[in-house]
C-alpha cells in the first residue's frame, strides 16, 4: 500500500461513508479496514465477505452489528447497520470514527 490516508469521513443518510486521499486496490482493503477499525474500540470481527470487487467486513461493536463496506471499481467505502436494532448505535460510531 502506498500511505493510503483518511481524507473525510461523512455521515450521510444513516451511513458513514469514508474518502480515501488516493485511487486504492483491493489488494489494499486489508490494511484500510484496518485503518478504520482501529478508530473502533472493542470491536470484535465477525466475518469477511469476499467478492469480485468487493468486500464486506462485519463486526460488534457495543453490543450493534455493522458492515464496513469496500467497492474497488466504485472506490466506494461505507459502514451501514446490519438490523434495524443497531440503527440508535451509527452516531456514536460515527463520532469514534472522527474523533483525532
């Protein structure tokens, strides 16, 4: 990976949605998750899910279930709720995730 850098993380639409500062492989995708999970405290991984060009990673954090998101061909990046029950949990997520 060529230091890859966070240049914006956004809440939008019950979404967070993250903007890297350069063009990304999924090669790459290991390392930006974590990147972004380390801004987590205590989540736990539960399963990653690889696609062609794309790659979904679940994980717990307090108590909620979340995916965090990587489109290559789109170079989309994206944490959405897994339930409806995890909904109340996406902003304080979202401040961790911008916290620094």
């Amino acid at each position: 990976m060529n230091c890859i850098a966070i240049q914006s993380i956004n809440f939008i639409d019950e979404q967070i949605t993250v903007l890297f500062d350069q063009n990304w492989f999924q090669e790459d995708i290991a390392e930006l998750s974590q990147l972004l999970l380390n801004k987590v405290p205590e989540n736990h991984l539960k399963e990653i899910t690889l696609g062609a060009d794309r790659e979904d990673i679940r994980f717990q954090w307090r108590q909620a279930q979340f995916i965090l998101n990587f489109d290559f061909y789109s170079q989309s990046c994206w944490f959405s709720v897994q339930d409806e029950i995890s909904r109340s949990e996406i902003q304080p997520l979202f401040n961790h995730l911008t916290q620094n």
